[in-house]
C-alpha cells in the first residue's frame, strides 16, 4: 500500500508509483480507500488551498484544528511536521520532508489536526492543502518557526517570514511545565 506511517502517530506519507512516457507523466497522489484505511477512518476533506511562494519565504509553524492533505505539484519545499500535542509519547519530535520538483518527492503528506507543520520555499514553490474543516480562525495557534526545543535545520538563517508568523511563542511559552521542556 502506498500509504506509510511516520514515528508520529498521525502523520502518513502517501507515496503512488509516477508513470511516465513521451509525452510527460502521470501519478495518482492519493485513493480515498487506502487513506481510510490507514487512518482507520474516513477521511473528510472540506476546502482545498493553494498558495504560492517566492525563494526564501517560510510559513509556520501553523496548528490548526483539522486534518491536512498537503502536496507541492511545482517548486520545491522543506515541510517540517512537528508534534506540539502535550500529552503525546513523540512531543517535540519533527518530520523533515523535501516535496515537490527534483530533488523533491512528488509525496502526498497527511498532517492529523493538532500537529505544527511549516514549509520554506527553496524556488518559487506552489503548495496546496485540502483541509478536514472550513476555513475558521478559531482555534488556531502557531509555534515560532526557529524554536530552539525543535531545533530544525532550516537552509536558511534569515528567511522572509510573515510578521505573524515571526511572533509566534515557543514551545516553552506554550507549555512552560511539560518534561519535555526542563
């Protein structure tokens, strides 16, 4: 099956063999079935999203109250998934995925809602995302993209970054007692 788990419980790689012939390719890039299966649940998409961003910028750490379907058709991203959810055995722990044009995967990712996912753009980079939910700004947070507890190795230093996305809390903000963070 083309569906793969991760060490973080609800975060699943959705990976289809890329045909290709004279006239370019094709790939299938997710079947409703087998991602019910993997979940042991059906999935439920709601809103689909596209965004497009410029070399260097970087988006997130976002966590949202739904369930994501993320893809990079063109460009080329770093998508980080990290586990921000206090009572889980992998909190902290990240997922570093290369998505999109080579030397990309061209992998679907599914991100449970709960989970803190963000993504740089090494090139002009389309990513989409179909969401479980409508769009609500209820119920959203966000953790600083340079948190010092996930220690992610961005490729770059000084990315363009919303000004939102800048003033996110760190972990240790969000959940000042949790062992974790000691």
């Amino acid at each position: 099956m083309p569906v793969h788990r991760t060490a973080i419980e609800g975060l699943l790689v959705l990976n289809w063999d890329m045909h290709h012939d004279e006239r370019g390719y094709f790939k299938q890039t997710y079947q409703h079935g087998e991602l019910a299966q993997a979940l042991c649940r059906e999935p439920r998409l709601r809103q689909g999203n596209h965004s497009r961003s410029q070399a260097r910028v970087l988006r997130g750490f976002h966590i949202e109250p739904w369930d994501k379907l993320i893809y990079v058709p063109r460009g080329l991203a770093t998508c980080v998934v990290a586990d921000v959810r206090p009572d889980s055995p992998t909190f902290g722990a990240t997922e570093h995925f290369l998505l999109g044009d080579s030397p990309g995967r061209l992998d679907r990712v599914f991100i449970h809602r709960g989970l803190a996912n963000a993504f740089y753009s090494h090139a002009e980079t389309d990513y989409l995302n179909d969401v479980s939910e409508e769009y609500n700004p209820t119920g959203r947070g966000g953790v600083v993209w340079n948190d010092p507890h996930l220690n992610v190795p961005w490729p770059d230093t000084n990315p363009i970054l919303s000004e939102a996305d800048r003033q996110h809390p760190t972990l240790k903000a969000l959940f000042p007692s949790h062992p974790f963070l000691a």
